[in-house]
C-alpha cells in the first residue's frame, strides 16, 4: 500500500495548448526507518502528522489533462477505404468449405450418434419439404425484381457501350476495351494476354447460372443418364419455386406432411408422384420472361430521358435479387460443386457425370459438392471501373491504381446513378491514377 502524502502545496500552473497541465507541487513526506514491513501509499488529501516521525519536504512535477474527451480527437476511425477483391482460386485446387470442416465433421459425428440410437433426425422447415411461410413474400420479389433486372440490363446495353472478351469472362463498360493483358482464354500467348473485344450481351453482363428444376426435391436423384428429363432453368429462378413461387409452367410438389430421417437415410417422404410430362422441353418461348437468352431482341433501345429511371430501378433491382437470395439461402439447401461451376438447388446434389474440372477422372466425372455461397449463385461478375469512359484505354502498368465493381453498378453509374456506399471502397475513388511514366515513381 502507499502512504498518503500529508501535505500538498501547489506552486505554478500553466495550461498548455495542447491541453496538459504542468505545474510543480511540493509535499512533505515522512521519513521512514525501514521499508520492509511498511509500504508508501501515494494519495493527495489533507496535511496529517505523524507523532515522532521526522518530515521531509521534496518537490515533485506532476502533468495531468484538461478533460477526457480530449485524448481521443486525433484517433481516426477505421474506415474501409481501399478493399481488394476476392483472390481468384487456382483451378488446379479444391474450393474452400464455406463452413469450417470442423463444424462440419462434428454435425456429422453427432449426426452419426443419433443413427445409431435409432433416434430420429431432427429437421425444422424447410429441411422437411415444408414451406416457410414468413419467406414466400420474399421469394416472390426476388422473381419480379429479377425480370426488372433483366429488362434494364437488356435497355441500357443498347445506350452504354460494353465489351467482353471472346475466349474469357471478362467485361468492361467503355467506349473502347482496355489494354490490361490478363486474358486467360485458350488462344491468349498469341495477343501476349490481351483481350479480343467483342459487343456484349445480357448473358455477358449477368453470368448465367442454370440448374435442374426438380419437381420434388426430395425426391428420385437425377441419373447420368436421365438429365435430359429435366429443365435447365435460372438457379435464382429454381430457388424461388422450392420457397414457394407456382409458375404454371414449372410445377413443384407442397407437402403437407413432413420429411422424416434416421441419419442420411430417408424413412418417410410421403411416397413417390409421377412427375408431370416434361412438355416444355423443346419449346423455349414459355419461360422467356426468366430467362436472359436473346433478350436485346425482346427489348427495345429505351428514350433518352427515361435512361436515369432505368438505371436507378435496375441497380435497385440487383440489390433486391442478391439481398433475397441470400436470405432464402440461409434457411434453403443450395449445393455447388468444389472444382466447377455447377449449382444444385436441392438437399442433395445430382449424379450427372459433367464434371471436367481438376482430377474429374478421380471422381468418375461426378461432382464434388459443398454448399455453396451467394457469389456461386449470383455471381457479382467485377468490370474495371471507369473514371472517364471516353478517355484513354486502362493501361496494364497502372493496374494498382484501378479499382473494380460488379459490371451492372458499373454500367448503372455511367448512366447517371449515384453509387452506393457499399461499392465505393472497392472502386478505389480517393487514389489519383498517375501518369505512366510516374508508376515506378509511386510507393
């Protein structure tokens, strides 16, 4: 403990700029004999005398601060302001689990246990075939705001010009394509990397993700050799009718009952139903509404005035799509493969031997599936961002200093949209682009 100071006398204090106070106090302090049975304790308060104890007097220099809420004025908060976009995975490699194996390997040891007791699986809505009724509404504005999205895509192709890449994935919004040589297609040593640059479509801007329609999800598995009985539709669109959308043309069984399992094996799902006669297969004009295929024929060059509110409803649109998709996917089973680009909406995946990605002959063409994330279902597709579309080409040695955003954003801000908070740390809008010739000089 520490003897409290019996006397405290202030002499000078002078307050600084900076908020601190300096000053000198001088105290008087006892003179102890020993140390080793008593200990100092150091407290300001009111001269006490001690009987018999010679004093001390000695001068110490003491700083303090004018109030609290000054200590945390040159503290700046931590603000995203540059964000790097996902790293792209090397194809010769497994994707990583969205949920850590461990959670995994554990679900499935306890999984196992109640198996072996005999004890029923539990399963909630819908892991049981039964609908959630809080997420229909949903499921049904994810599909109106998907056919707004595809008309507005489709319309503003036709005022800003895109280009894509003929032998790659890649994008850009511009009057002219960039000269940024990472092209990956087949023929790309030939241009030493560059692109060939052709006129985009819709199916170039929203990359589609096709899935089977599955009448009963829970149902026969799809065979290597019985895919081509089944659709191949949207994977947005096959998620909206397993959460509850009726499209006349696409049917799909409501339980009333739920679906019961020991472990992985099924013991009760209402018995099989015929499916209704794949009809539809051959005659594409049904569905055209939820599908981009051909759609700059359908839609026409939109006037120049409405080009603002087209925009603003497109990019409000995109948000909605990817904001209930992944609502539905935290409660709905959606499976994606681990080496391709294959999705299953469903709770277990197909056996259709179409996998070619890295050591299919391992997996006899099978595929490897894991569940999949919102990115593998609604794939965000990044598009170099522009600060002056009809300037110079983007050069391969400024690269660093470019940003990037999903290819609708991009598109929708050149048509006038303010961009959304969310995307502006990605574009990288505070760096200032230097010259070529100052690259090597920049840090």
């Amino acid at each position: 403990m520490l003897q409290q100071l019996p006397s405290v006398s202030p002499t000078t204090w002078n307050p600084s700029p900076k908020g601190l106070y300096l000053g000198i106090m001088e105290f008087k302090m006892p003179k102890w004999s020993t140390l080793s049975s008593e200990t100092l304790r150091l407290k300001f308060g009111l001269q006490q005398h001690q009987k018999g104890v010679p004093q001390i007097s000695s001068t110490i220099k003491c700083a303090g601060q004018r109030s609290r809420q000054y200590r945390n004025l040159n503290k700046q908060e931590a603000l995203p302001q540059n964000v790097d976009l996902p790293p792209i995975l090397p194809k010769k490699k497994k994707k990583p689990y969205p949920i850590p194996l461990k959670l995994i390997q554990r679900a499935a040891r306890t999984e196992k246990k109640l198996a072996e007791k005999g004890i029923e699986k539990p399963l909630e809505p819908p892991k049981n075939g039964i609908l959630v009724p809080d997420l229909v509404p949903v499921a049904y504005g994810i599909l109106d705001a998907w056919k707004i999205l595809i008309k507005g895509v489709t319309q503003l192709l036709h005022v800003i010009p895109v280009y894509c890449c003929s032998e790659c994935s890649e994008v850009h919004v511009a009057h002219a394509g960039h000269a940024i040589p990472n092209c990956v297609g087949p023929t790309s040593a030939k241009r030493r990397g560059l692109h060939s640059w052709i006129k985009a479509s819709t199916n170039d801007v929203l990359v589609p993700v096709e899935s089977y329609h599955l009448y009963d999800p829970f149902g026969h598995r799809i065979k290597h050799e019985t895919r081509f009985n089944y659709d191949r539709i949207p994977a947005v669109v096959e998620l909206c009718i397993q959460a509850g959308v009726d499209i006349p043309e696409y049917p799909s069984r409501r339980r009333m009952k739920p679906v019961r399992m020991i472990g992985k094996k099924v013991i009760d799902r209402g018995g099989f139903v015929e499916e209704p006669t794949p009809w539809r297969i051959g005659n594409p004009t049904i569905s055209i509404d939820f599908d981009t295929y051909r759609a700059c024929d359908r839609f026409p060059p939109p006037p120049l005035e409405d080009i603002p509110r087209i925009a603003q409803e497109t990019i409000d649109a995109y948000e909605r799509v990817r904001w209930g998709v992944r609502k539905l996917m935290r409660k709905y089973t959606v499976k994606a493969c681990g080496y391709c680009s294959e999705v299953h909406v469903g709770p277990w995946g197909h056996n259709a031997k179409l996998c070619g990605e890295f050591k299919h002959q391992w997996r006899d063409g099978k595929h490897g599936w894991q569940d999949a994330t919102v990115e593998e279902v609604f794939p965000l597709n990044y598009a170099w961002h522009v600060r002056d579309p009809k300037g110079p080409p983007l050069k391969g040695i400024l690269k660093k200093f470019y940003g990037k955003a999903p290819a609708v954003v991009e598109m929708c801000m050149q048509a006038g949209v303010e961009i959304p908070e969310k995307y502006k740390p990605m574009m990288r809008l505070d760096i200032i682009v230097p010259e070529t010739d100052e690259a090597t000089l920049v840090a």
